[in-house]
C-alpha cells in the first residue's frame, strides 16, 4: 500500500520555495517549521525502513515472545 508521504514531502517544499520566492515572508515563518517537520519524518521514516532492521527485528521479537 503506497502512502504517498514522500510526494507530499517534496510538494510542500515546492510551496516552500514558491512562498519564499513570491509569497509573503510572514507565512513561510508560521508554517516553515511544521512543514520542515513532516518532511524530514517523511523522508527519515523511509531511511529507517530501507536502511536499518528497526522494523523486522520489532516484528520477530513479538513473534518470539508468544
């Protein structure tokens, strides 16, 4: 199941930029941080399932536990 968190990550710093370029500068300091936010936990969860075993070994040590 495709989640689309990434595409949304890289659609919002594309709001980002177009704020920053054409925009009122008073927004992107409201909503730079919430956005920043979500982009890098978009993003970092996708490093963290690709690149670590932090999921697979969460879903063994539950199995071996029962």
């Amino acid at each position: 199941m495709k989640t689309y968190k990434r595409e949304v990550a890289v659609a919002l710093l594309i709001y980002l930029a177009y704020l920053g370029l054409y925009g009122r500068v008073e927004a992107l300091e409201v909503i730079a941080w919430p956005f920043m936010l979500f982009v890098g936990a978009a993003f970092g969860m996708e490093w963290a399932s690709k690149q670590t075993d932090l999921v697979t070994k969460r879903k063994t040590d539950d199995l071996d536990q029962k």
